[in-house]
C-alpha cells in the first residue's frame, strides 16, 4: 500500500520492505530486492532500522500498482521479491514485515512515517523476537456416503385411473406409495442428520486440535478457512490457524501435531516456520 499522499510524482520513491532492531548494509548488499536498479539498504530511524529500496516511482504509482493487481504474474513476482527480502532479515533477527507495495516519496518521508509508529513497531519486535508462526490447517474426511441401495427413490404404485388398454393415457404410470413416500423422506432426513452429526464432530475435533496448539504457543489467531476443494476427495477446512511458538520449540510442536493426528483422527497439515506475520499488526 502507498503512504498517504497525492500519487507519487517524484522520479523515484522509497519502498519499505520490513523494520528491525539493526542490520548491517553487508547483509543486505547481494538482495536483488524488486529487480530495480538500485540496492536494498538499511534506512536508519534512530533505536530501529528499516530495510528499504529506491524504486522507480512511475512503476509503483496507484495506477501501476492496480495494473498489477490484475497480473497475477507480475503480482505473483513482487510477492515473492518481497517475501525474499523480509526472510533474509528475519533470519538475522525480529523482523516486522510491512505489507506489499509500503512507499514513501522519499527516505526522508519513510522516517518521518515509521518514526511515527515506532511505539507500535517496538511492541511488535518485542513480542516476536525468538519466535516464529506454524501454521495449521485441520480438514474433515468426506462425509459418509450411504449404499446406493439404502436410499432408493419411492417405488410407483399404480394409479388408479390406469387402464390396461394400450389405447389408455397414462397408461403404465403410476405414483408413489404414501408408505414408500414416507419411508423415503426418513431416509433423506437421516443422510442428512448424519451429515450434521459429522460436521459437528468435525468442529469439536477442530477445536481439540486448537487447544493442544495453544499449549505449546506464545499466541495463536484463527484465519479465515478455505472454501471445500473441488477436487475429490471433497475434504472440508474447519480450522485454519496461525500459532506464534518460541524457535526452540519445534519439537514440541511437530510431536503435538503427530499426535493429533493420531488421536482425533483428522487429516492435519502444518506448514512453517515463517515469519511471524500474522503477529506484527495486533500488539
């Protein structure tokens, strides 16, 4: 996001990637950065470092960065030149990340703006530092399907009004039985009972997962969950979380998540460690 401002009329401007305690500009000097002709350096703010580079402010404009937006290529790109930079600074130490596309008009406007935030900045270097977020997704196995024999559609009985003559309209159809009509909505509103039943279940282990997790973290969010996959099988995500754990607790963490599996039964799936990002904005 662009600092709040007019567009950006200066032939270059300031990009922020991240903001840390301190880094040396040797660590940064082989960081290709955004690909611009320009190297990413350390912008002093005083007690806190940013990591920054000079980028072509044409290119980054509102309306450059919206013709982005609808490359997903080029945003693709950008993303992962971003993420690049903010991984090799958090590998040296508690790294605040700002998010894609943070410009200033210039370095001396981009210390100004941080500077102004560096009470929240500070607060978020202090609650991250040691630590990294694993990520955990929990889906629920595809509901049940009952034997295509235990569900079969209401027999037809013959109407009354049916002729044996061949010559009779309507002749060989019929309606269903209100014994068989019946029998058959039961069975409907027991697949769906069951569906609800499994559901449920699903959440309640969701939720075992979410305790066990917190056990072993300094913080944990709840993100939003995915839509269901529309490839089979069809699982469904009821829990997608975001656990802020202390660096030297990997193990803790991986024998947790094993023995999750094992006990509720639900196909789990952890990714990490990353960045803290999901922990720098709430402070």
């Amino acid at each position: 996001m662009t600092a709040p401002g007019p567009t950006l009329q200066n032939h270059t401007a300031t990009y922020v990637f991240a903001v840390c305690a301190h880094i040396d500009h040797h660590a940064l000097a082989t960081l290709p950065g955004l690909g611009e002709n320009s190297p990413v350096r350390p912008l002093s703010l005083g007690a806190l470092t940013a990591v920054v580079q000079h980028v072509e402010a044409a290119r980054f404009s509102e309306d450059a960065w919206r013709e982005r937006l609808s490359d997903q290529g080029e945003l693709e790109r950008c993303a992962r030149a971003h993420h690049h930079v903010v991984s090799a600074v958090a590998a040296r130490g508690a790294t605040v990340p700002l998010p894609l596309a943070t410009l200033y008009r210039s370095d001396e406007r981009a210390r100004h703006g941080l500077r102004q935030d560096a009470e929240r900045l500070h607060t978020a270097l202090r609650r991250i530092e040691g630590r990294v977020e694993w990520g955990v997704k929990v889906y629920a196995p595809p509901t049940p399907r009952p034997a295509a024999a235990q569900t079969p559609a209401p027999a037809l009985s013959p109407s009354p009004s049916s002729s044996s003559s061949s010559s009779s309209v309507g002749a060989g159809r019929g309606r269903p039985s209100s014994g068989d009509g019946r029998a058959y909505l039961d069975r409907k509103r027991g697949i769906q009972k069951r569906r609800e039943q499994h559901h449920d279940e699903a959440l309640r282990a969701a939720e075992t997962v979410d305790t066990a997790m917190r056990t072993v973290a300094a913080a944990s969010r709840q993100l939003r969950t995915h839509a269901q996959e529309p490839l089979e099988p069809r699982r469904t995500q009821v829990l997608n979380a975001a656990y802020l754990v202390d660096e030297k607790r990997y193990d803790d963490v991986a024998r947790t998540v094993t023995a999750l599996r094992r006990s509720t039964g639900m196909d789990i799936e952890m990714s990490g460690p990353w960045v803290p990002y999901s922990f720098v904005g709430e402070v």
